[in-house]
C-alpha cells in the first residue's frame, strides 16, 4: 500500500511537470531547493516565488529546484516520502541551502510541515554544519518575519532580487556555520536572528533595472490556469494607512514602460494577467491592455481602483474576458475611508457598476474591511444602504475581511476588535443585506491568529508551533497564545 501511494503522488509531480511551459532544468556546480510553504496551486500563482526561481537559475554556478508543500500531507507521511524537488525528485534535506517563500502570517505552520518532512530539526539552534542553511524571504518580510525566527537561519528582508548573489556566494563560502552566519548578518536587509535578536534591518528595494517581475512557468493547474504573470509597476504613490504597500515603502510607484511590458510576454501566453499594488494608476494602463486584448490575449489585473476605471478600460476588460468586475473600497463609510486615507468615494465605485453593465460584465465584487478603529453600526449600515443600490445596478457580492494591523504601516500596534465583536458587525451585514447583496466574509477567529502574529515577536513563532503541534485547530492556537506553559516548553527546546 505504502509503495503504491508513494508511486502515485510521485506521478502527481511528474504529470504537473509534462503540463509545465518554461521549466528551467540546470545543471550547476551548485543547487538550493526553493520551497514554498503552502501547495502548487498557491505557490504557481506567486510572481515573487516564480521570478527568484528563474532569478536563481541565471546565477552563475548555481541552480534552483522547486519544493512545495503537499495537497495531502497526510498522504506523504503515510508513503514516507520526503519532501522532494519537483525537477529532480531530490530529498531537499540533501540540498546545501533551502530558500523559503513566505507570503504571509499563517504560513508558518507550512513551514513546520516542510522542515518536519524534511526529516530537519525545526530550529535553527538545533541544526549544525550537516544540515542546510535555512533561508527566507517574501512578501511577509515587508511587515514582520519575526515569529519566523527561531526557525531559520537568515531571512532577507523586502525585494530580494539584488541580495540573492551576495547572499548565495556567502552561503557557497564552504565556511563554518557561524561564519558564515556573521558575514551574511553584515549585509544589508539580511537578518540573522542568532545574531541580531529582534533587531530587523530596513526593507530593501531593488535596482528598478531588474523590474519588472514576470512568471518563469506556465502551468495549467493552478486557479489562474496558465495566466502569465507580469507587473507593469511596482509599489504605490497611495497613503492608505493599513497598507504596507503604501507610499512610504521602497520609493512609492515605480513604472514599466507598455513596450517592455509586451516585449516580455511570451508567443505562447494566451491568458496575461497584470500584477501590482496599483496596478490602475499606470499612466498607460490602458494602452497596456488594449495592446494586450489586440493581441488576442485574455486580460486580468490584480487591483482595480474604483477611482481609476474609465469607459474605455472596463471595456476593454470585458474584451479581454472580465464577467466579475472587483474593486475595493475598504472602510465600510465614506467617514471610515476618510480616517484610513483611502481616497475611493461612493460615486466612484457607483460609476464602476454601471460601466460593468453597459460593457456586459454580470457581476461587481467590492472588497470590503470591518473593525477599523472608530467604526460604529451607522457605519456598517451605511455600507447595508449603499450596498442595495449596487445590486439594484448588477448582482454584487461582498468580500469582507476583519481588520489586521501590519508592523511598518501607520495602524501598527491597533488592537484587534475582538472576534465576538467582529462576528457581529459580519451579522449585521448578512442581516442586513439578505436577498439584497451576498456577503462573503472571512473568518474572525482566524483573522485574530493572523493579528496574533503579525504583531508577534520570535516567542509567537514558538507559541505557532506549540498550536501546530497540538493539532492547528483554532481552540489550539488560542490556548497556545494564553498558555505561558506551552511557551516555556517550545522555549526549554529552543534552549
């Protein structure tokens, strides 16, 4: 039974290999396993992961092998089977360094299941000169990779493209563990928890030459289903104040030139989608996609600003293949937008329904936050009322996301609305919204662990472990986060 199931999830890999358009297979003198800690379906949906994957493999002397994940981590533990690199099939456990992606706060526990089929201690302090160097970076470094400490060996904070040479030829050194520890602590945005504690450098930017990102692979099995992937610009000139992406970050909005957009994009990408913080507030966003819709391609963009939408761009969306129009407003009252700094107002995103329907799109989706700081039921029936009028123009759905407070933002240290308080604004919306608009909201208590962390030290990554180890149920997590036993112990290992 054990050989049949390990056969069949190794066919898995192998078949997602025969569907991949792009893969990079190199020999080099020396190989890392790049690993993310959530499923392929995620992680090939990730312009970052995908863009240090083929960044990597252009390093001379080096190549990078892919590691995710299992969908079915109960499967893999019953084959015993390591984790793997997809090109090679290589245990990563024999690789001399592993680079982990993290996007965000939850991911920790999938970096728990990596290194536990790894067959690696899980921290770093138990690790020595027989194991891999463990690495990490991504997107949750712009905000607070802290909880992350114990576990790895040096994380690289904000855009890596400009760090990995130095960092790899550091790890390269053949140097003694601790060596080569103090020389990667001396470079910039490279945080080595042994050493610095709780100390986080500045978020790095990289050189706009490297600019723009864009997917390496193309793959059918993921929710974009073989969608190229690049970024027409970078960062954003906004000054929303629960955003890390805001103004304040790594130079603001930094622009691609349309022809280097379309230069990029492969003959065999059929389906384009445009990634980035603001991505509407291009100058030349519209020649972009209609370069693209001409080209016979379909069109998706990862952040629609209602404020930005003109006749000519929904149309051309709707050209290239929109039927849900989605855009954000984020605080649930023109008072909340106003206290939060998001600038959208009511007759912005109005004005997006209506273009929605004359250009033949059936459905408007409208990002939503709840728990903001100062906000009161007037709010959140104000949002009931505007609501309605949306679906009177199209069928409208909600996405409804409890407010998180990020390290590196103004709204740093806001505490959490609480989980019973959440749950009944999200109640007052459904209530108030039955058979009028659909409400979509995302989990309170869940929103209150990712809180826990985003705001956590090192000892919230120990207390994520003691959760993850006693099952990651929610009543486990919250008995991590108030059960100071639980910390000592994770503490006494760590010692």
């Amino acid at each position: 039974m054990q050989r049949n199931e390990a056969y069949e999830l190794r066919r898995l890999i192998r078949g997602r290999l025969d569907d991949e358009v792009g893969t990079i297979r190199r020999e080099a003198e020396r190989r890392l396993a790049l690993v993310y800690p959530s499923p392929y379906t995620v992680a090939m949906s990730s312009l970052g992961y995908q863009t240090i994957y083929r960044i990597i493999n252009e390093l001379p002397g080096w190549s990078a092998e892919r590691a995710f994940l299992p969908d079915d981590l109960d499967a893999w533990r019953r084959a015993r089977l390591p984790l793997m690199t997809y090109e090679s099939e290589t245990p990563v456990a024999e690789m001399p360094v592993l680079a982990f992606s993290v996007a965000y706060e939850l991911e920790v526990t999938g970096l728990f299941d990596c290194l536990e089929l790894a067959g690696l201690p899980l921290f770093s302090s138990e690790r020595d000169e027989h194991h891999p160097l463990i690495l990490a970076g991504g997107p949750l470094t712009f905000s607070n990779p802290l909880p992350l400490g114990p576990f790895v060996d040096a994380v690289l904070i904000g855009e890596a493209e400009d760090m990995l040479a130095p960092v790899l030829d550091i790890a390269a050194s053949g140097g003694p563990r601790h060596e080569v520890l103090r020389q990667l602590g001396n470079l910039p945005g490279v945080w080595v928890p042994s050493l610095h504690g709780a100390s986080l450098p500045p978020v790095q930017k990289a050189d706009d030459a490297l600019l723009p990102a864009r997917s390496q692979i193309l793959t059918p099995h993921t929710e974009l289903r073989s969608m190229f992937l690049i970024e027409p610009e970078r960062g954003c000139s906004r000054g929303c104040t629960y955003c890390v992406m805001r103004r304040s970050t790594n130079g603001g909005m930094r622009l691609v030139p349309p022809d280097e957009v379309m230069r990029l994009m492969p003959i065999e990408a059929r389906r384009v989608g445009l990634v980035g913080a603001a991505v509407t507030d291009h100058p030349k966003i519209a020649e972009i996609v209609r370069r693209i819709v001409d080209s016979g391609r379909e069109v998706g963009i990862s952040s629609l600003r209602a404020d930005r939408l003109t006749d000519e761009l929904v149309g051309l969306l709707a050209r290239g293949g929109y039927r849900t129009l989605t855009t954000a407003s984020d605080g649930v009252s023109e008072r909340m937008r106003e206290i939060i700094q998001r600038k959208t107002k009511e007759k912005h995103i109005v004005r997006a329904a209506e273009l929605a329907k004359l250009h033949g799109i059936r459905t408007f989706k409208l990002y939503e936050m709840v728990g903001v700081p100062g906000e009161t039921d007037d709010d959140l029936d104000e949002l009931v009322r505007f609501a309605t009028e949306l679906g009177k123009i199209l069928p409208t759905a909600l996405g409804v996301a409890p407010f998180v407070a990020k390290r590196n933002t103004p709204l740093d240290g806001t505490p959490f609305a609480g989980i019973p308080e959440v749950e009944a604004k999200l109640e007052r919306l459904r209530k108030g919204l039955r058979g009028k608009a659909e409400v979509r909201p995302t989990s309170a208590r869940w929103a209150w662990v990712e809180y826990v962390l985003a705001q956590g030290n090192p000892e919230a990554g120990l207390q994520a472990l003691a959760a993850h180890k006693a099952g990651g149920r929610f009543a486990d997590w919250r008995k991590a986060f108030s059960d100071e036993t639980a910390t000592r112990r994770s503490l006494r290992v760590v010692s």
